[in-house]
C-alpha cells in the first residue's frame, strides 16, 4: 500500500511538471503573440469616411464623392482616388472591394500550394508575424492610416491568420519576403531608359518589365491607379486590390519609380517595404536630388535597385540601396540598364554581388539588353515594347520560351513605358506584354476629377499593337507546355516526350519531363531527360547544379 501512494505521488507530480510545461508554453506563444503581432491600427481623427458608399453609376462603373473606379474595354481596371491618408484607403477598399477580397484569395491559395501542410502553414504564420514585429514601426502614419482605411474592407473569412489590418499591413512586404526567401532565385525584372541622342526625338523613355509571379489569377485584375493625395505629388501605379505601395509608377512632375530586386543576405526582422519607398518617392519627390533623399532616410531588409527617370533632370539614375548603405549609380551617358545586380562604385564590388552576377540569369540578361539597344541606338516607344517583348538569347539564340535569362519571361504581372517629359505611360494588356499597350496622358486623367460617366480614358491613337508573335504556331506550343506543367504540378497524368516537343530549347522542359519519369520510376528515362537539360542554356548556377544532383540520384537508382 506505501508502494502504491509513493507510485501516485510520483505520478502526480509527473503530471503537475508535464502540465506546468504546457502552461508555460501557453505563456510564451501568448506573450510571443502580443509582442510581434501587428494589431495596433492607428487611430485617425476623422472616420466619417467610413460612411460613405459607393454608387454604381452604370454596371460596373462606381463613384464615391470626386472618386472613380472602372474596367475598361482593355481588360485593365483604372481607379482614381483623393484626399487624406485614411480616406483614401477608406474609398479605395469600398470601390474596388472585390478586388481586395480576391487578391487576398490567391495570395492565400498559392501559400497552400506551396506549403500544402496545414500545420506547416500555422508555423509558417507565426513566422512572418515574428519576421514582421517591426514592421508598423517602420511605415509611416500617414501609409499605416491609408492601410487601415482599404483594410476596412478585407474579407473576414481570414480573420483566423490575423486582424484585416494586420493582414493587408503585411501583403505590403510579401515583395520583401518573396525576395528575400528566394535571395536566393530573385524575380528577375529588366528595366532600361534612353533619351537625348539615344532616342529618335530625344525624349526620355524608360522601360520596365515586372517580373512578380504569385499565380496567373494574381495578374488577371491589374488597376491603373491615379493618387490624388491631400499632400504631395498626384501620380499613377501600376498595382492590385488592397495595395498601397508603388513598383512601376510616375508622378505629375515627369519622375518616375521602378524598383528591380537585386542579391540579398537572409535578413533578421522587417523594415520599410521596398513599395512604400518607391510609393513615398513618387508621392513626395520631384528630382532626383529628392528621390535620394527619401531612399537614404528610410531603412530596408533587402536589397534594391530604384530606377529613377527625372524629366526635371533630363536623365536617369539607379539609386542602389542596401539594408546598411546605399549608392547611386549615374552612367553619365544617354541610356541606362538596371536588371538584378548592381553597378555603382561601392556596391558593384561585393561579395553577394560578385555572386549574384557569376550565379544567377542577372548578368546575361544585362549583357543581351546591351546588345539590343547597340542594334538600335534611336530608340521609340514602339521599339522599347519590342524590346519587353524580346523571348531571345544573347546573338538571337533560342534559348528556349520562358527563360529566365530572357526579357521577356513569360511571368510578368505587368510591363510599363514612360515618357517623363510627355507626362505619357503605356501599360500592358494580358497576356503577360503581349497584348496591346495602351496609353494614358497623365494631364487628361487627372483633369476627369469627380468624373460622373463611364468613358474610356487612354489615348487610343496611342496604342502599341499587340505582339504578332501571338499568332505563331511556337505561342500555341507554349501555351500547350505550360497546360502540361500545370497539369503536372496538380498531379496528374502527362505526356513527358510532349514537355520537350512543345519547347524544346528550355532546360526546364527536360527537367519537368525528368521529375516527372522519375516519379513514375522510370529512371532511364528520367536520366536521359536531365542529360538533354544541361545541353542547353540553363538560368542560374544554383539550378544547374540541381540538375547534376539529380543525374547522381538517377545513377543511384539505375545501379540498384
């Protein structure tokens, strides 16, 4: 019987250290939770705005106050908004709030994809909320109180990740993370600008392609948005339901933004999103003296290049900017090129750099786009689309559709041509820039201030046509590749044999077809795929690697 209370005893305290342990984890997550979650919205002084709603003029075609909000018969949505921080977000989340509601939709579908575990998922929350603990230190009141006004209208079906202002605060360095996680296989956005005697009337032109890639929904709903900001500068961006920040976008007085990724360390904690940077340089800048001003003031996580058009300046510059130092690459000539590696004095020289250059598709395409603008010193609009366009390796080779080494990618979420000292912008249509470019003449946008009707409002005798490579038997083969992979990535069933017949230039055809042999356990097969693969032009270093690591394992399973 002693023996027996001595047992209970025992046990008992076992259960009391087991229980105190899971209390005291409970305490830790709580305490965690409340240290790094984001759920402090700011507090404006006026919330009247709340009240408003939107009216539907025509289908489709909303208006609140002098505030507008269309699709127009290009497949782009373009929206005008004004007046103070929180009222702005506040009538942009009520005009476009299907948008808002649907980004965040495939936002959250492509993470399940990704990371189809659900218990991953709930870790990788806690993750970002962590990586994220200083983020609403680092915005501005004025972008926090925008923020919180469009979160009003986020989807409360996700309120068990987070408050929608927490939410919405956080998709504004999903650029940042992606970048930064990736850093790893950057988005490879190109961006080039001429003017004086490089162009054929001497105006600046800047190109750009952004090379975000979320899932082909994510690309589908693109808004032209026009800012009218109660302070500062009126200007348009390229961007997308629930988005306040700028990645492609020019301002009333001729200066324009497009930001390019380039090689970053892991970082620690989040700063100021590269697109809130950008967005405060359009907003606030109207030199390139003031651009600079505002890129050295605020602190960053990764690292970025701003491609900075000035029609005040009469020229371009890269503003080259680290999470320690930054630089300002000026090419003192009449062009400039920006891919994904730096090029300023100070920067060029290090060591991630060094890398980034020697190991991913940065480099090549820097030199092909070199290339393209020697064939064609006098450049036009027309000619910087073609060069968006381009699908071509270095010499014109065929290195395959899709290539990350390559202009034109296939992945663009959107492609943009500016004339600063025209106050012009051409935007892409879907697919990817292969559609029409359509132009908007910034001084007859704004001046539809309070528009009441529903009315195209780009330049039509401006438009770009679309690309003829749209009717060729190789976009059709493409499309029919890509359905294949799509397939493939939903597990189900492909030809491998109709991956490399569809593009058969592309390395990661042969690669699709060995993942695919493989799994099936045909290893001969899967070995004779990823030989084909490295015969052809591969993107980076880290992925031709990956394809040798692959051939060993194939050698493996064929020797038993």
């Amino acid at each position: 019987m002693p023996e027996k209370r001595s047992f209970i005893k025992k046990l008992f305290r076992v259960f009391l250290y087991i229980f105190s342990g899971f209390v005291a984890l409970f305490l830790v997550l709580a305490i965690y939770l409340v240290c790094v979650a984001i759920d402090y919205p700011p507090k404006p002084k006026d919330t009247s705005s709340e009240q408003l709603q939107r009216t539907e003029v025509s289908p489709g075609f909303y208006t609140i106050k002098n505030n507008w909000f269309r699709k127009s018969k290009s497949g782009l949505y373009e929206l005008y908004v004004e007046g103070a921080p929180f009222e702005r977000g506040v009538v942009n989340g009520k005009l476009t709030k299907e948008l808002v509601v649907k980004q965040e939709d495939y936002f959250t579908d492509q993470i399940a994809k990704m990371v189809p575990s659900a218990f991953y998922r709930s870790l990788l929350k806690y993750f970002v909320a962590w990586f994220d603990r200083d983020l609403d230190k680092n915005v501005t009141e004025e972008y926090k109180e925008e923020i919180y006004g469009i979160s009003r209208s986020a989807s409360d079906k996700y309120d068990y990740i987070g408050s929608k202002y927490q939410r919405i605060l956080n998709y504004h360095g999903a650029h940042d993370i992606g970048h930064a996680l990736q850093g790893m296989a950057l988005v490879g956005c190109t961006s080039f600008g001429t003017w004086d005697a490089h162009s054929q009337d001497s105006t600046m032109i800047i190109g750009r392609n952004f090379d975000f890639y979320v899932n082909d929904k994510f690309a589908q709903d693109k808004i032209v948005a026009f800012y009218n900001p109660l302070q500062g500068n009126k200007f348009m961006t390229v961007t997308w339901g629930g988005f306040i920040g700028a990645v492609s976008g020019m301002n009333v007085k001729g200066l324009s933004v497009t930001i390019n990724a380039a090689k970053s360390q892991l970082p620690t904690g989040a700063a100021t999103p590269v697109s809130l940077v950008a967005r405060e340089i359009l907003q606030y800048a109207s030199n390139i003296k003031e651009a600079i001003a505002i890129a050295k003031k605020r602190k960053m996580f990764v690292s970025e290049s701003f491609l900075i058009g000035s029609a005040a300046d009469k020229k371009a510059i890269i503003i080259e900017k680290t999470p320690t130092t930054y630089d300002v690459y000026d090419p003192n000539s009449n062009y400039i090129v920006c891919t994904n590696h730096y090029q300023g004095n100070s920067l060029a020289h290090t060591k991630e750099n060094i890398e980034q250059m020697n190991n991913s598709a940065s480099y090549y395409r820097y030199k092909h786009l070199m290339e393209l603008m020697r064939n064609d010193p006098k450049n036009t609009v027309q000619k910087t689309v073609d060069i968006l366009r381009d699908t071509k390796g270095i010499n014109g080779a065929d290195i395959g559709i899709g290539n990350e080494r390559s202009i034109n990618q296939f992945i663009a979420h959107h492609s943009i041509v500016f004339e600063p000292g025209k106050l012009k912008v051409w935007v892409s249509t879907s697919p990817w820039q292969l559609g029409e470019f359509v132009c908007y003449d910034l001084n007859k946008v704004f001046a539809l201030r309070g528009m009441k009707k529903d009315q195209e409002i780009i330049d039509s005798d401006e438009t770009i046509a679309p690309d003829t490579f749209l009717k060729t038997a190789a976009y059709k083969n493409f499309m029919a590749y890509r359905n294949m992979v799509m397939r493939m990535s939903n597990d189900q069933k492909v030809d491998p044999d109709s991956l490399v017949i569809d593009n058969p230039q592309y390395y990661n055809a042969y690669v699709y077809a060995g993942d695919y042999s493989f799994k099936q356990q045909h290893y001969s097969n899967a070995l004779h795929y990823y030989q084909q693969a490295l015969t052809k032009v591969i993107a980076t270093k880290e992925e031709e690697d990956a394809v040798k690591k692959k051939i060993v394992k194939c050698n493996k399973k064929l020797r038993g």
